[in-house]
C-alpha cells in the first residue's frame, strides 16, 4: 500500500523541483530579482558581482538590455561555451536554453531581462 502512495508522490516532487530548479529568481536570487510578472512577460533584474557564477537555469526566450559594460561567459547544458561582451544600453534576443553564467570581469554587471512567456495577438486599430 505504501509503494502505491510513495512512487507517484515521489514522480510528482521530482517533477516539481525540477521545474522550480530552472527558474532563476527561485534558484539565483542573488542574481536574479524578479521586477514584474503576469501571464506574458518576466521581468527580471540581474546582477553579478566581480567573478560571480550562476548555477544552471533557464529564462523563457526574450530580451536583456544591458545596463553596465561586462564580459561574460555563457555555458549551456551540453558544455559549449560562448563569450558575450555587453555594451550599456545594448539590447539583443535569447531563444530560451538551459545555462549559466560567469562574469568574467573585476566590476560588477548589471541587465534587465524581459522574458516573454507567451505568444500573443495585438489588435491595432
């Protein structure tokens, strides 16, 4: 009786953590402050200080605006690494993808991530 209430109870934490594990304002939040959310879009603040790493996450794909000068390290869930040196004021697209990050610099960086969570119609009149 015991195995028939463990197994599925057990299948449905796993399943729950792991979902929990790739948002990073729940994993990260020392990194990631969440600003706003609703049913379209995240809003999340992000800082690192000097040689910070994030452990793995996810964003659902959107936009970061850079807000200081950095050069980072992104590092997916197969290994591949890819360098990004961030402009203030730059803004470039993220399809989503499981990561983490380095900040490869000694001053602290700073973005504004804008995931979109949903597709949406606009009526423009």
């Amino acid at each position: 009786m015991l195995s028939k209430i463990f197994w599925p109870l057990l299948i449905v934490c796993v399943a729950a953590s792991a979902a929990l594990a790739q948002d990073p304002t729940k994993v990260e939040p020392k990194h990631y402050k969440l600003g706003f959310e609703n049913e379209h879009v995240q809003v999340v603040y992000v800082h690192y200080g000097p040689h910070e790493k994030s452990g793995i996450h996810d964003h659902p794909g959107g936009v970061v605006v850079y807000v200081t000068e950095g050069h980072l390290k992104f590092t997916d869930a197969n290994g591949k690494t890819t360098e990004v040196f961030a402009k203030p004021g730059e803004a470039r697209w993220f399809a989503p993808f499981k990561h983490r990050v380095e900040n490869l610099e000694d001053k602290a960086f700073d973005a504004v991530y804008v995931g979109v969570k949903t597709k949406t119609s606009v009526k423009v009149e």
